[in-house]
C-alpha cells in the first residue's frame, strides 16, 4: 500500500485532508533522534488528523506536571556518548527521556505537539502562551510564507511576517492596489487592512491574550544563510529576536490596535 507519513514539522489540515482524499494515506508521526526516529503514529485505520498518533507498540509516553512529553522504551536511546551531565539533564528519576516538547494526550492515547517546552512565551500576567500554534495560523493567511511571534514578559504580542513577495504583488494588482515596488506595496493601507482582516478572522478560537496585536512586514524570508533557521528548517526564534530587536521594540511602543506606525526599523515595513 502506498502512503506519506510525514514528520519533523506539523502539516496543516488542508494537506493532510487532501492526501487522504486522493487515497493516499498520510500519516503523521512524531519521534526524535534520541527515540530512533518514531515515538507515536497514526494507523491506517484509525488516523485523527491534528495528532501525531499512538505511541508505539515498545514505547510509554506520559506528561510532566508542565505538559511536557516523557517517553520510556526500547527504542529511547541510553544517553549521550561521554556527556554523562547532558544525560542526567534529560532523563527524570524514574528514567523517563525528556522530549523537550510539550503536548496533549487525549482519552484514546493520541498525542498533540503543541509547542516546544524553550518556545513558550509567558507574558507579564504569567500567562503561558504556545507561539507555534498561533505562528502555523498566522501562515494560513494567504500570501503569508513565515511568521514568528513574540510577546515573553509583555501585555501583548507582536508578529513578525514574511510573504509571498510574486503572490502578493499579483493579488494587490488584480485588486487595483497602485504600487511600483514590493516596498511600496508592504506600506500600502489596503495590504495592512487585507493582513488585519485575515489576522482577526483567524483569532476566534483564541483566547484574549493569544492575540497578536500589532506586526511587521519584513523584506525578506527568513533563511539558514542568514541565520534564522536551522538546517532542518525550524526558526532559531532567538536569533529573530536579536536581529529584529529594534523592529520588535517599535511594535510595542503603542499598544493601540489601530494604530499605523510610521518610523519602522531599517528593511521592514511596519503595521498594525
């Protein structure tokens, strides 16, 4: 039989729908280097798209107190090669292997990645926020390639967003939108009202303070050449930070959701 099991990142509904449709069964999995690779799985019988499945037949999965994944089995490594501190680090007493993600378990054992546990943002109420659930919603607006939010210790969240730089031109001239360049385009009032509309219309199943309330268009994808991303494509959230840190302190110097700012940082077009 053929299928797709996909892993290393979260697939959306949309392909995964589409996959199994065509009949091709597309299985999400989850697992790491230190797992052999496969933690948990979808069956073919039994596939819940949003999940990464059941643990496998040789491993136990529980959560920390903090929602943290724990895993114990025959395919969960030993420890690191002569790094015997790295290994007490990552096991807990009763020998369970830290996955460093936090996750859900529903009543039929499949699992959720929700975020990674060095991701979450907690906010100055001390609320916890998981940004990659609301970055992967971030990108199913159209046009929207990459978006990394931020928002540690603060009222609110900020987004940065990186688009389709060829879609997004098309869509503002087929919409009668008059610009010359992408610049232009990035600080038109018709393409911040487009990104505002999209943004709220996807933040009904969020609660208040998941919101993001202001966000800034950058020039450019992020990309392992520059440093954002890692070889395997995931975003180095801390280097964003530091390269876009005056990017990110313009946003928060009005908190107003309606407010157009008009002095952004060098290479970005900043709106609200």
């Amino acid at each position: 039989m053929t299928c797709i099991i996909s892993g290393g990142a979260p697939a959306t509904k949309e392909i995964l729908e589409f996959f199994n449709a065509l009949g091709i069964p597309t299985l999400e999995g989850y697992g790491l280097t230190e797992t052999t690779a496969p933690l948990t799985v979808n069956r073919f019988d039994r596939i819940k798209l949003g999940t990464v499945g059941t643990a496998l037949p040789c491993v136990e999965l529980k959560l920390a107190e903090d929602g943290e994944i724990l895993a114990k089995g025959a395919s969960v490594f030993k420890g690191y090669y002569r790094a015997e501190e790295a290994t007490k680090e990552v096991f807990d007493e009763e020998g369970y292997f830290r996955t460093g993600d936090i996750g859900q378990l529903d009543s039929d054992g499949y699992v959720k990645i929700t975020d990674r546990k060095k991701d979450i943002i907690v906010n100055s109420s001390g609320k916890n926020i998981a940004p990659q659930k609301i970055e992967a919603m971030l990108r199913t607006i159209p046009h929207v390639s990459q978006a990394v939010i931020f928002g540690d210790k603060k009222k609110t969240l900020v987004a940065l967003l990186t688009l389709d730089e060829q879609a997004i031109s098309d869509y503002g001239r087929n919409n009668g939108w008059h610009f010359v360049n992408f610049e232009q385009l990035s600080n038109l009032p018709e393409l911040k009202k487009y990104l505002r509309k999209e943004i709220q219309a996807r933040s009904n199943n969020l609660a208040d303070y998941e919101k993001v309330r202001n966000f800034a268009i950058l020039k450019h994808d992020f990309s392992i050449d520059g440093g954002e991303l890692t070889a395997s494509m995931k975003i180095r959230r801390n280097v964003v930070r530091d390269k876009y840190k005056k990017t990110i302190e313009t946003l928060y110097k009005d908190d107003a959701e309606d407010t157009t700012f008009t002095t952004p940082a060098p290479g970005v077009a900043t709106v609200v």
